[in-house]
C-alpha cells in the first residue's frame, strides 16, 4: 500500500465491503477518487473523512437495494445470484420460479422489476421478442440475452430403452414426465409435438408434471420416468443422456420505473461490466457469445 492513497481494492479489504461498493460510492460522489494512468486511487485524508461518516455495516445497508426477478428457472440465474451475493454488496436478487409464461405475467403485472424467459413462438418460430412486444406497449423495456442453450430429451445414461427420438415417447414401455403448463420447456414440447402429429394423449405420463430442470432430471435418474424434455446442463449434472432438440435463447426482461432504475443499472453493469460472464462461459450446454448483448429496449 501506498503511503498516502489507497486502491480500489485495499479500501474494500479495510472497510469489509466488495470493491463493487467502492466504486459504488465512488460513482455517486460520496467517495472522492483520482486516476493515476489507468488505476483509480483514493487520498488517505479522504478515507479518514469516510471513516467517520459511517460503519461499514451502514454503507452497507445504506446502498443496498433489492430486485425481483420471476420466471423460467435456469442455472444462470443462480449463477447471477450467487455472483451478486458474493461480489455486490449493495443489490439482492430475489427469484421466483414459476415457469416463463407466468414470470413475463408477473412482470406485466408490476409484481417484478426482471422477467427470465425462453418462450418460442409457434406461429414465427422466434424466441421471447414476439411475447414481449404483445404484452408490452408503452413501458420502458430492456431485453438482454443471456445465452443461446440446448434443450433436449433426458434419457437414462447409456439408454437401455433405445430412445431416439420424440416418437418413442408413444411406446407403451416409456414413462414421460413433463414440465408445469406456462414454461418454457412445455411451449418446446408442444410444440414439438405439433410438428410431428403426436398427440400428446398418445404419451403415457404426459400429465405429469415438474417445476425446474433439476426435478424432473432427478426423476430420469431414479427410475420414475425413462424420459423428460430439459436442458442438456441438467442431463450433465446427473450424469444422464442426452438427444438435442433445439437451441433457445434465454433472455432476461428488465421493466424500468423510478423505483427501480437504480438497481436494475447494477444488474445491467454487473453482467456487461464485470467477470461474471467468465464464471459461466464453460457451462455444459450453453452459447454465451451474445451474452450481454441488448435486443431489444424500449425506453
């Protein structure tokens, strides 16, 4: 450490806090900083002025702000949320997994600040866009994408049954578990099945239903079922097969208003701005060369 100014990152270390929240504070002028070349540096005197304002359970307290975000359950979200907590001591995320009909419905609502979702559209064949601006006239709108991923039929490792394909889900030796109506994940099956002719009354466990990728993963494993529609990170997780379907595109939906547009910038800075994107890029199943990327905004 320098003898008269401190960095970015020994502030954090004295004042128990992340580096995000100094830069927080440097950002909102309650910290007065100056660069040296292409570091940011902050006088000794300066810190002393900051000690006595406050603890750094208060700057803690006082900076922080919460966002609920509904929708699709996916392992970035949970990702972003253990990225937050961790690093960003002045935003919590909340979330809700209630499948992307329903998130997008919250959203719509005003009952969330951010929508996750990966809704295919039948009659464009396009994700989310075509929702999104059905539902949404007038409001302040910010779409992001988060990733491309592979969704897929789950099947039991080494597939002692000869899964193939979605016509073998109408083989009465194959038990199917489904997803709950309004995700994402029942849009694609139906869809699916649509394209094909199956009818979904053809396949035996059809009306049984799982909440996220995980569960109904778990029932593949155990035996319950022989066959579910997920996401490949899932089968990877619980060491099961895997037969590709489709790519999606999982985006998140930021609605903005003046109670929110402080934290909802957080969340936009945190995924364009910092290494989180580095902690998800090696994800099993996942494309994230758009990630960050705006598609849509309407302000």
């Amino acid at each position: 450490m320098q003898d008269e100014t401190y960095t970015p990152d020994e502030l954090a270390k004295l004042f128990k806090i992340s580096k995000h929240t100094v830069y927080e504070l440097i950002k909102r002028g309650e910290l007065q900083a100056f660069r040296v070349g292409n570091k940011m540096r902050i006088d000794k005197l300066e810190v002393e002025r900051f000690k006595k304002i406050d603890s750094s359970s208060d700057i803690k307290n006082e900076l922080s702000t919460s966002l609920q975000i509904a929708g699709s359950h996916d392992f970035l979200i949970e990702q972003l949320i253990k990225y937050v907590t961790k690093q960003a001591d002045f935003l919590t995320i909340q979330p809700t997994y209630i499948g992307s009909l329903e998130g997008l419905m919250m959203l719509y609502r005003g009952n969330c600040d951010v929508a996750a979702l990966h809704l295919l559209d039948p009659s464009s064949g396009e994700y989310n866009l075509p929702f999104i601006k059905m539902f949404f006239v007038h409001e302040p709108l910010t779409v992001i994408r988060l990733a491309s991923r592979e969704q897929g039929l789950m099947i039991a490792k080494g597939n002692p049954k000869g899964i193939q394909d979605c016509h073998d889900l109408t083989r009465k030796d194959i038990t199917f578990i489904n997803r709950q109506k309004g995700s994402g994940t029942r849009f694609l099956l139906d869809y699916t099945l649509a394209n094909e002719n199956i009818a979904p009354s053809s396949i035996k466990g059809y009306e049984n239903e799982e909440w996220n990728h995980l569960s109904t993963a778990s029932q593949v494993n155990r035996g319950i079922a022989d066959a579910a529609l997920g996401i490949r990170s899932a089968a990877e997780q619980l060491n099961l097969n895997f037969i590709p379907i489709k790519n999606e595109q999982f985006d998140l939906v930021l609605r903005w208003n003046k109670k929110n547009e402080e934290a909802l910038q957080h969340l936009l800075d945190i995924i364009q701005l910092t290494s989180f994107e580095e902690s998800i890029r090696n994800l099993e199943g996942y494309n994230t060369e758009e990630f960050g990327k705006i598609i849509f905004e309407k302000k």
